[in-house]
C-alpha cells in the first residue's frame, strides 16, 4: 500500500514488560507501513514505559534517526502551546470564560468584543480565515501581527460554528500570553520558562539557532501521486477536507494559502515563534508533557480547576459540533482536540491532545495517567487515525487493558 518494505531492524529503544506489541507494532510500521524514520513515546502513571526511535533521520544521506533526533510536528504543536495557556490559567493570569477583549481591548474591533477566550481557544471565533497576508516579517513584529489580527472580522457569527483554525489560532494565543503575562514573554519564551525547563525537556516554539540541522529530521512531503491515488492512501473521513483543497475558495485553500509564504527548511524561519503548526522537538518531549497533565500536574504547579476545565466536556457551538474547515464532526476545548465519534482516543472522553499534518500525535489521558507521543518524517494524508499511530495507541492500550489492575490505575 505504502511501497517497497524499510528495514525494521534500524529501530531502536525500549519497552516496559507487557508492552512488547508496541514495539513490534513500530517495527511494523517500517515492514510494511512504509515508514521511513519515526519515534513514539508513551508515559503510564508517570513512568516512561515505551521509548521508541529508528529508520532514517535523513533518507537521501542515509543518516539514521538517533535517540536524540528532532522533528517538526506541524499541528500537534497546538498542545504544547495550549498548555503554556493552561499554565497561564493556573497562576490566575486568564479565564476561559472571560472575552478576549478583556485582555486586549484592541481585539475588539470588528464585530470580536463578544467573543471569549474559550471560544478562541476552542476554533469558535471564526477567524481560520484571514484577510491580509502573513509573511515572516509580520510573525518577526509581534505588535505589527496583533494589529493585524484585531482588523480582522469573523466570518459568521463567533459561538455557533466549528471551524479548525490551522494558522490563526497560534496567532491569537500568542498575543493572549504577551497581554496577560506580567513579564509580557512571547509564548515560545513562556513554554520554554514555565513548562519545558521544569520538566527538563526539549521542545521549540521558535527554533533555536545553536540547534544543528544534523538534529532535525528531514521531511519527505506528499506528492501528486499520493493525491492522484487518494482513496488508497488516506481513509473516507480525510477525504473531503483534501478534496476541497483544490478549490481555491474553499476555507482550507484559503487558510493554508498562508503556508505557502513559509520554507520549511529555513532556518530563519523556523526561528520565528509560530505557535500553531512550527513546534520542533524530540517525540519523547511531548509525551512527558502530556504526561505531566495526565497525572494531576503538579510538577507544574496546575492547578485542579484547571486540569478540572481541561477534561471537561467540550462546549459545543450552537449550530451543531461539524467542521467547515475539515468537513467532519469533531469537538474542540481549550486549545485540544476532544474525542469523538470520528475520531476516539483514550479511555474516556477526558482525554485531550492535537494530531499533525503528516501523522503526528500528542494527547493525555488522565483517566489512564497516559502522555503519548508519536511522529514520523513520511508525511501521510490522515486528519485522524494514521495507520501508523494507530497501531502503536492499539497496541498499547490492549497492552494496558492485560496489566494487573493495581498497576493500570493512574496514579495521583
């Protein structure tokens, strides 16, 4: 389906006892799935118990995926950026179910001063679609980029639809943090002070430059064929939301209109803080990130009203939770994806993470004490459940279904 076999004997890493299928699953991925290099990370009740690397970093150099490889996660880089505003709720600096304008008076304009933080956060506000251009001088100016922002006018009334905001979002929530933090950090700078340097990880929202690109895994991007064979290569619920991309006024060409002014192997671009989609970072990071939330958070001083609003269920818009953006019913909250019936993941509708273009995924699931991670660089065609990821979350939850019962409780 995917091409010619990988050689599944370049995997390396470790499993806990009785999560073995895990790995034999990962080397699966690249027997036969057509992976080329991957990592996954999986953390149960705080403890790390599959750590998984291997293919190639870099195919065309035959350089290997190593242990400390880092890789561009696209979307999924939604969930470290939206911890960094649970963060930013649990020290009192913001609630959810205040309006943005609070914050920023400026957000008003336009038809916005009604319009709350929850549902900003939560791809409510209407603003996936943006008028005037984003290039990397406008991302370099944060003042210049807020101005912007706030001229902005909602497509539809805010509150009553879905409508995933690819490249906006982390817009708007990094101008949220600049006016609600007392130091007015950017957001890369808040995620580095508040979460990444606690929990000892290493994870950029805005590369920095001492990393070496002999660190970074090389992209293999879809091409025409994978388009021209969709059906083969992507399931049925992707594939109107890929179709509607080749109408320029569809809501997804427009908004991913913006992605086409960015170079994905530049440097200095990819120094610039791009909270929703440029997130760069080792695999194994983002799982005890989402880790740390699944296990009550106190190592980042999260407070229970938090974790609380967190792994409530969604709010859904008043007309209805389908997306016009990806055209699917979803549910959205605070920043994460929320299972659903398109999409389920973990063992209980608390669970929240956000997937990535090309296979990326980071969710925790706190009635599980669960933090995942996985990435690969062979981009895929999925919205939801690659093949890849999916059998690695399969693998492991039967896995964790199998254990004793004192050691599947998470712990608190």
């Amino acid at each position: 389906m995917f091409g010619k076999r990988r050689d599944a004997s370049m995997v390396h890493g470790s499993v806990e006892p009785g999560f073995e299928e895990v790995e034999a699953q990962f080397r699966e991925n690249f027997a036969q799935r057509g992976e080329i290099g991957a990592a996954c990370a999986i953390y149960h009740r705080g403890k790390k118990v599959v750590d998984l690397w291997g293919g190639y970093r870099d195919r065309r150099k035959r350089a290997p995926w190593d242990e400390d490889t880092m890789i561009l996660v696209f979307s999924a880089t939604k969930g470290l950026a939206s911890m960094t505003l649970a963060v930013a709720h649990s020290r009192g600096y913001i609630d959810y179910d205040e309006k943005v304008s609070t914050y920023w008076p400026e957000f008003a304009a336009e038809g916005k001063a009604q319009i709350t933080v929850r549902q900003l956060l939560s791809h409510q506000a209407a603003l996936c679609v943006l008028d005037e251009p984003v290039d990397r001088t406008l991302l370099a100016n944060p003042e210049d980029l807020a101005r912007m922002l706030a001229r902005q006018q909602p497509l539809w009334e805010p509150g009553t639809k879905y409508a995933y905001h690819a490249f906006s979002l982390g817009w708007y929530e990094g101008e949220l943090i600049r006016r609600v933090d007392p130091q007015h950090r950017t957001l890369g700078k808040f995620f580095q002070d508040e979460i990444a340097k606690p929990l000892g990880i290493e994870f950029y929202i805005g590369l920095p430059a001492e990393i070496p690109n002999s660190r970074i895994a090389e992209l293999k991007m879809f091409g025409v064929l994978d388009f021209f064979f969709l059906k083969s290569r992507t399931n049925e619920m992707s594939r109107p939301f890929l179709k509607s991309m080749a109408d320029r006024k569809s809501l997804g060409a427009r908004a991913f209109a913006h992605s086409k002014r960015s170079d994905l192997k530049d440097r200095a671009f990819l120094a610039l803080e791009d909270p929703a989609y440029t997130g760069i970072g080792q695999v194994r990071s983002m799982a005890r990130a989402y880790s740390a939330f699944a296990t009550g958070g106190s190592e980042l001083g999260i407070a229970s009203r938090t974790l609380e609003a967190l792994t409530a269920p969604p709010v859904t818009p008043s007309l209805g939770a389908f997306d016009e953006m990806l055209l699917v019913e979803t549910a959205y909250s605070l920043g994460f994806l929320r299972p659903a019936k398109s999409h389920e993941f973990g063992v209980s509708g608390k669970a929240f993470g956000t997937p990535g273009a090309g296979g990326s995924f980071g969710f925790a699931d706190p009635d599980a004490g669960v933090g995942f991670a996985y990435a690969p660089n062979r981009m895929g065609l999925y919205l939801f459940d690659d093949p890849r990821e999916k059998a690695l979350r399969d693998a492991f939850y039967e896995a964790l279904r199998k254990l004793p019962e004192d050691a599947s409780e998470p712990r608190r």
